[in-house]
C-alpha cells in the first residue's frame, strides 16, 4: 500500500520547480541525461516489470507439472501444491502489473514534462532568436509531438528489460527439460526479432520524412492564420490556401508510406512468431510421441514458445519507440540550442540596489528613482526603441547602445532578477487565452482585490461586464471577443499587477477615447507616484499629470521639464527652441486625437440611427 501511495506521489509531483540544464551534444545525450535524472523511477519500473515478466514466464512451467502430476497420481497433494503455488506466483504477477505500470507511467510523464519544460522555458527565454533560428511549426511540435514521443521510450523500458530477462530464464527452463527444443527457442526467436529489425530503418526514414512535412504544413498553417487580413487585402489568400492544401498532401501521403511500411512491420510480428510456434508445437508433439518429454512438458513448451512471442513483439515494438525518441530528441535540441536573445543565463555583476537610476546611455534618457516620467519624440518609433532597450530584450542588437541600472550595464546583471525589478508592456497587447483573472496575474500572486483594483486604474470595467462570470471569465485566443481598446486596457491592468520596481509602458492608450484616456491618466500617475515610471505618449492628457517629461529628437534629449512648463517656455528664451518643437509634437498629437474622438462619435451615431430605423421598420 505504501509504494502505491509512494508511485501516486511521484507522478503528481509534476512540473519540476528546476528541469535541469541538460547536455546538447546529440540525441543520446539528451535521452542518457533524461534517464539520469529520473534514474530512481526507473529502477523501480524496472524491478516491477522484471518480477512480472518472470511470474509469468513461470506459468506454463507450473502448467505442466500441474498436468503431469495429475497424470500420474491424480489430484492427489503434490497436484493441488502445484495448483498453489501457480496461483501464488499468479497473484504476485498481477500485484507486480497494477504496481509496475503506474510507475512506467509516471517514468514517461516525468521525461515527457521535463523535455517539455526544457522547450517552454527555452522559448520564453529566447525571445525573437527563436523564430529566427527555427520556423514555428518545428517549435510547436516540439512541445506537441516530440515531447510525448521521448517520454515514451522511459514508459517502455520496464518492460523491454523484464520481457529480456524473462527470455534468458525461459530458455534455461527450456533447455534443462528438452535441448532440442530449447536450442530451437533460443536461436530461432532472435532469428524472427533480427528479420523484423530489418523494416525499422526504412520505418524511420519515412517517419522523419513524415515528422519534417507536418512541421512545414504546421508553420504554413500558422503564417496563413495570422496573416489572413494582410492576404486577402492583396487578393493572396486562395494561393496560400492553395499552398497549404498542397502540403498536406504531401503530409497525407507521407502518412500513407509510414502506414504501409507500418502495417507490413505488424503483419510479420503476427506472421513470423505465429510460424515459430506452430514450428515448436510439431517438434514438441515428435518429441512426445517418441516419450523424450511428457504431455505435461509439451504443454509447457507450447506455453513457453507463445510466451516468448511477447517479448519479441516488445523487442521490436522498443526498436520502433526508440527510433522515434532518437528522431524526436534531434528536434527537441534543436530548439534548446537557440540562444536566447539576451545571451546566456550568466550574470557578470552584482545586481544594484533599489533605487538607482536607469539610464538609456546613447540617448541620454534618465529615470530617476521615484519619478513618473513622460518620454515624447516627434517620431514614435524613436521614443518606443528607447524604451524597449530598458528591457533588456537582445544583447547583440542592443550591445552599441547599453542600458544601465545604477552604472551598471543591463547585459551583464541576471536575467531573472532584472525581470523583477524591470517590466517593459509593450504598444501591442498580446492577451492569451483563459480565466481572465490567469490572465492578468502572470506571476500567481495577486488577490482577487488587487486584481479588481488594476482594472480599476485600466478603467476596463467595461470588460468585467462584457464577461458571464467577470473576473473569472473566459478570454478567447488572442482576446478577440475585445476590442481594440479593450484589449489594450486588459494588457495595462496585467502590466500594473506585476507592480514592478521600474515599469516602462509605450503607448498604453493609444487606442481609447479621450474621456478614458484621461480617467486612466489619473489613476495610473496617482497609483505609480512615488515609484519609477516611464510612459512613451504624446498625449497631453497624460503629460499633464506626470512628474516630468523628456523630449527627444534625432534620438537624443534636448530638453526636459513639466509638461506646463514646456508649454509656457517663450520661444526666446533657454531651449524656447526646443519647448517650440515640443508644443508642435504635443499638438498634432492633440489633434490626432481629437479628429480619432470625433471619428469615433460620429460611428456611435450612426450605430444609433442605423438601430432606431431598424426598429422603425
């Protein structure tokens, strides 16, 4: 009951706070370490699939000195001892099976998390080097498909060892009772393994074949769905569909030849040791008409030679399942030998403590601790790359224009730490699906209060409403039930529970109205007072309640200061010049503005006047 309670525990003990790093040599490499790392799980699995492969292989021994006794004396004491036992060892072998397969189970779970683990991590990590290195599709396999697949070789093995240990005990059963028949067993069923053996390099290469066409149809599937706006925008969208009914028939027919080769693969392994034991039944029946064995003993043989053809059946069916571990593990390194944008986990320098400035070096842009800060450019894409380089996303694009965090350089402090006290939210909101309230809290530590609290300062009440169940409402991929607006507001609460040390947010309302974008100007500077702040915007509603505001231009700071002294700087005096070029910024995005409130008023109108005629008619 114990090693039961004990198998449950191990297998629920899934996923690893730490997978491990592992050794990226080559496939082996990968499978030797995987079984390292679980190596207890195995010896157990192995224990139990050995003592079960070796009650059984008792059975038809039992069997026969069951028949003979009878034979010979009846059913007399030594017959029922023989009928114990064989119920005894029976037993033993039925608790070993329930026992053993729990813990086959929970060796391919651990292997197939932690392969998983190993690719999801290296994914999160790598940022934008992992769709340069490898096309989506190889990467969603990976976790999909290939995971499972090296998982499954640690399932098997328990078996595989037992079934070989069992056939060495089988044969010297064998061989003790009749040597004839016994040499027949031994060579004749590794005879009828190597002829299956044959058809699993063919079955590979057709299952590489297979494995490299779905991860092209995968990607092509995934290009043509993201991109099926842009396609049909350009009269492109049946030439891509077109494509990818092209692929998946070339995946189909792949499919086809795995399945023939496959089918002839299974065919034999019925054939061949279907054959083998109808060979041993006739020379067993020969040698018990000649009185060389008794009728017990042919039974026995009988049993022994269908027995065996199980282990066979596993040999083969190990070959198969190691074949596809040896193909799969090739993929799974290649992902996890993507470098991570932002270079390896090694930290060079001490992390800094609080409250110490971040100073973009090249541009000169500096947030000192405690203030919120405004960051304006003439050109949008100028102030977000400032940003983004305050994140630390990619080492070697970023290395000619360094980030520093209390003079130290970005590059060279841990990753992990610095994603703590550093959140840059992006222009774009990327929502996943879920519970809304998983949604928003990415690092699992947020109450229900403080999430109703950020969606409070996201002024998203409206999308609480828009959801059955609120908070814990479902979010569709990508957040498409959402608007535009929404979907922004949704990723600023998510960003604001992370509740950062220094958070950087571009363009965080670029996409409400004016009346929203002032509400959430409000709260936001009141609710990050105090702490270091970086907002990306143009907007005067928000320029208006931050602590200080930055201007550049051609990708450095001319000036700086409130938003109302900037406004009222005289164009004559002390960086007037640069206060002029500032307003004419600020207005055109006033502007921008006002023409996107009207735009927006005039659609609701015309929604109302389209509804009332409508319900006139």
């Amino acid at each position: 009951m114990s090693v039961v309670l004990r198998t449950v525990l191990v297998v629920r003990s899934l996923p690893f706070a730490d997978p491990g790093t592992p050794p990226l040599r080559g496939p082996l490499t990968l499978l030797l370490w995987l079984a390292r790392k679980q190596v207890r799980v195995l010896l157990g699995a192995m224990l139990f699939g050995v003592v079960g492969f070796t009650c059984s292989a008792f059975q038809p021994f039992f069997l026969g000195r069951i028949i003979d006794s009878a034979s010979a004396s009846g059913l007399d004491r030594t017959t029922w001892s023989w009928a114990g036992l064989m119920l005894g060892v029976g037993l033993v072998w039925i608790a070993a099976n329930a026992i053993g397969h729990r813990w086959d189970i929970a060796a391919w779970m651990q292997a197939a998390f932690r392969t998983s683990q190993l690719v999801t991590r290296t994914v999160s990590r790598s940022g934008h080097n992992i769709t340069k290195e490898l096309p989506t599709g190889e990467v969603v396999s990976s976790v999909a498909n290939d995971t499972m697949r090296i998982g499954e070789i640690f399932g098997i093995a328990a078996q595989t060892i037992g079934s070989i240990a069992t056939y060495g005990i089988v044969v010297v059963l064998m061989l003790n009772q009749s040597l004839t028949l016994g040499l027949v067993i031994a060579l004749g069923l590794p005879v009828v393994a190597a002829i299956l053996a044959l058809l699993v390099k063919p079955l590979q290469k057709r299952q590489k074949q297979q494995r490299d066409a779905q991860g092209r149809l995968t990607t092509l599937g995934a290009d043509t769905v993201s991109g099926l706006r842009v396609l049909r925008g350009i009269g492109g969208e049946k030439v891509f569909t077109g494509r990818y009914r092209a692929q998946s028939q070339k995946v189909r027919q792949t499919g086809v030849d795995v399945a023939g080769t496959q089918s002839v693969l299974d065919a034999l392994q019925i054939l061949l040791p279907g054959l083998f034991i109808a060979l041993v039944v006739y020379l067993g029946a020969v040698e018990a008409i000649a009185g060389r064995i008794t009728t017990g003993q042919l039974v026995a043989f009988y049993g022994y030679a269908s027995f065996l053809s199980w282990p066979v059946h596993l040999l083969v069916q190990s070959v198969n399942v190691v074949t596809k571990a040896h193909v799969a593990a090739g993929k799974v390194i290649k992902v996890l030998q993507v470098v991570p944008a932002t270079g390896a986990d090694v930290s060079t320098a001490q992390m800094p403590p609080a409250d110490v400035p971040l100073v973009d070096e090249t541009s000169g842009v500096t947030l000192p601790p405690g203030r919120v800060v405004a960051l304006v450019s003439a050109d949008p894409d100028e102030s977000a790359d400032v940003a983004i380089r305050m994140g630390r996303f990619d080492d070697e694009g970023e290395a000619g224009t360094p980030v520093t965090l209390g003079g130290v350089r970005l590059a060279e402090l841990d990753k992990d730490e610095l994603r703590e006290r550093i959140v840059v939210a992006d222009a774009t909101p990327a929502l996943f699906s879920g519970r809304l309230a998983g949604e928003l809290d990415v690092r699992d530590s947020a109450t229900a209060e403080a999430l109703l609290r950020a969606m409070y300062i996201a002024d998203a009440h409206d999308v609480l409403e828009s959801l059955p169940d609120g908070i814990e409402g479902e979010i569709p991929e990508k957040g498409r039930s959402l608007s535009g607006g929404q979907r922004q507001r949704v990723a600023l609460a998510r960003a604001l529970l992370t509740d950062p040390e220094i958070l950087v947010l571009i363009e965080p309302t670029s996409a409400v109205d004016a009346h929203t974008e002032a509400r959430i100007a409000q709260r936001l500077t009141e609710w990050r007072r105090g702490r270091t702040t970086l907002i990306v915007t143009a907007s005067p509603l928000v320029l208006d309640h931050v602590d200080d505001v930055i201007f550049l231009e051609d990708g450095n700071v001319v000036t700086h200061g409130t938003h109302r002294e900037l406004l009222d700087l005289p164009t004559g005096a002390e960086g007037g010049r640069e206060a002029a070029r500032y307003r004419r910024v600020v207005g055109r995005s006033l502007d921008d503005d006002l023409d996107a409130e009207l735009d927006a008023e005039l659609d609701e109108l015309l929604d109302t006047a389209n509804a009332q005629e409508g319900g006139t008619a």
